[in-house]
C-alpha cells in the first residue's frame, strides 16, 4: 500500500442526490495529506457535483453507460482504472455501483465498502435479487442507519460485517443567515411575514409529493399567510406540477427547479417538512435542522433515529401521513414553539449528526481495514 492511501468512490450519478451530496461535503473535511480521493460516475448528464468535487480537490472521471446493465460492462475499465492509479480501497454507493464494485473486487481483491442508503425491501425485485447474490463478494457493508442495516441482516444475511454509520451535515456550512433568507424572499415575491414550508428532494415516488400537496393545500385553505418552496426535480416532476395546478396553489408553492445549492432556499424556510413512505436517513434533512427550519415529517426509516417526536420536531406515522397538516398548524399557530423547534432542530445535529464525527469515523474504518 502506497504512504497516501488512495479511495476511489463509485457512484451512479453525480446529480444531486442525498447519497450523492455527501461525496464533496466528506471531501471538504477530509486529510488529504493522507488520503488521496478519485470518484467514479456513469451518467454524464447527471454531472452537477463534479465541479464541487474537483474543487475540493478529488479526481472526477466519467465512464459513459446509458442504462444499468452497461454500468455492469465498464467493469474492466475500472479494473484498468485502479491498476493504472494504485488504489487501496473503493467505496461504492447504490446498488448498480454496488454490484460493478464487487465483480472489481472478485477480480482484484481490492477491499469494497459499499454504503447502503435504503431499505432491502424497497428495491426492485432485479436489484433485491442482486443484492443478496452478491452481497458477500465484498469486505464491509455501511448502513446510514440502524434501520438500513438491520434490513440488510434481516433480508440478506450476510457473511461479512455489517455497520451503521449515521449520515451527517457540515454544521458550519450549513448556519442560517437570515439577511439571504428574507433577500431570496423579495426575489420570488413572498411577502416577509409569510411563513414558508419547504422541501428539497428528488421528484420520485418514494418521496410522496402529490401527497405532500394536498397536506399544503390543506394548510394553506387555513392560513392565508402560509406559502411553500418544494426545490428539486425528477421523473415525477410534470405529475407534481399538474397537481399543483388541479390545487390551485401555482402562486401559493413556488417550484425553483433543480438546484446545486440549496442553502438560500433553507434560508428562507421556516418549516422542512417531509411525507416520504421510506428513506434511508436523508442528507437533506439534517441540511434542514443545521439551517434552524423546524421538522414535520413522516417517520420513515432513519428518520426516526434523528428526530425526537416533541423534542427535535414533530412526527407522524408513514401511514397517516395526513396527520402532517395538524402538525403544521401546531407551528403556525404558535410562533414561540416554531422558534424552539428551530432551535432544537440545530442543537440535535450539532450534538450528533456532525459531518466531522461521521468523516472521522469514516476515515477509522478505512484504515482499520486495510490494516486488517
């Protein structure tokens, strides 16, 4: 092993993506005096965040695939990648990255990491199938939550080791600055005392968001002054906007598109709220508690490891989602409680969810296998 320990991630995209906006916030934190970070993507069109990681100082290639089974067909191009650069370990994210890892690691014996971000009973049935194939031709499985690995014990039993490894938010980068927030307001025309319930995600099922509109069109039918920022795109994104358009709500819930950053969007949020049905533990969550926005949500998955219902925010069971625009009414009712949910939101992430504490436990776990 070369005195710099080379890391090679692998990734299907490098859109912004929770699993994905980790990769330059770890960079960020990072000692890069003794790891050296190459990143590999297979989606150029989904390329938001290489000029994010390039900056930080990591090594960005694109091995072109325009589907999932020739991501699985660049695996010699990878095999060529880590010879050519000598690298010590690969770490991959998402299943389709997961699998093309381990045929490396078969062929290589190059320790794999692979950072599990979901549910094993989510999955299509292809890649549930996969999964549990492959699982083993690997040297260490990461769940972002204690939810996430007991699904992968329970659903796959797996040989090798299998850790949680709490996601976490660059608390420092992520602070609330209240002149950007009300500057951002004044630029999409939402009045200054209005209070603005947001969300930053990827339009796709799992997230809920026709149902997410119907709970703000219930809020917002009670309160004049309430609007709303739903920041992100996806495949699901003409049937959100044709709901938006059947409520009746286009000038009430602002629709920004995608963006690279997010904060002045938290900025001018004074509530997240999220009605997801399953998650892993979502990176924009925590970005949301570090930027003082009081939680509503759902309890999907490791969301319940971060929020303490009537302590850190407020949450409801997946299933009565609905119950969300009762939640909602609590803050707007009272804006001495959303000042303390703000409050609390900050403190919980700053106590536990520190991106710093997740890099240095990363950083141990690199080392601790390779010097195995």
């Amino acid at each position: 092993m070369s005195q710099t320990i080379k890391v090679l991630h692998i990734i299907k995209s490098l859109g912004r993506g929770g699993a994905e906006m980790l990769l330059p916030e770890t960079l960020k934190l990072h000692d890069q005096s003794r790891f050296e970070f190459h990143y590999i993507y297979f989606l150029p069109w989904k390329d938001q965040l290489v000029q994010n990681i390039e900056k930080a100082g990591g090594k960005v290639t694109c091995l072109p695939a325009k589907n999932n089974l020739m991501i699985l067909k660049q695996y010699k191009n990878i095999v060529r990648y880590v010879q050519k650069y000598q690298i010590d370990l690969i770490h991959a994210h998402l299943p389709w990255a997961g699998f093309v890892s381990r045929l490396v690691h078969r062929k290589t014996g190059i320790p794999v990491i692979y950072s599990e971000h979901n549910m094993q009973n989510r999955y299509h049935f292809a890649t549930k199938y996969l999964n549990k194939f492959t699982y083993n031709w690997q040297s260490l499985a990461l769940g972002v939550s204690q939810d996430v690995s007991d699904s992968i014990q329970k659903h796959i039993h797996p040989k090798i080791p299998v850790k949680t490894l709490l996601n976490g938010v660059n608390t420092k980068r992520f602070q609330r600055d209240e002149t950007a927030g009300k500057l951002l307001r004044q630029q999409l025309n939402i009045p200054a005392d209005a209070i603005v319930i947001g969300n930053v995600a990827v339009f796709r099922f799992q997230k809920r968001l026709v149902e997410w509109l119907q709970v703000m069109k219930e809020i917002i039918d009670k309160n004049n002054n309430v609007y709303g920022l739903l920041v992100g795109a996806g495949p699901l994104e003409n049937e959100i906007k044709d709901q938006l358009s059947k409520l009746g709500l286009q000038d009430k819930i602002l629709l920004p598109g995608l963006q690279t950053d997010v904060k002045p969007y938290f900025n001018a949020m004074d509530i997240f709220m999220m009605s997801s049905s399953f998650e892993g533990l979502p990176i924009a969550l925590l970005e949301a508690m570090s930027m003082e926005c009081a939680i509503a949500t759902t309890d999907a998955g490791g969301i319940k490891e971060v929020i303490r219902h009537e302590q850190d925010g407020l949450l409801c069971p997946v299933e009565n989602w609905q119950k969300l625009s009762g939640l909602l009414q609590k803050l707007v009712n009272d804006q001495k409680l959303l000042k303390t949910y703000q409050h609390n939101a900050r403190k919980r992430v700053i106590d536990n969810f520190s991106l710093k504490t997740m890099v240095n436990r990363l950083e141990t776990v690199y080392l601790s296998l390779l010097n195995n």
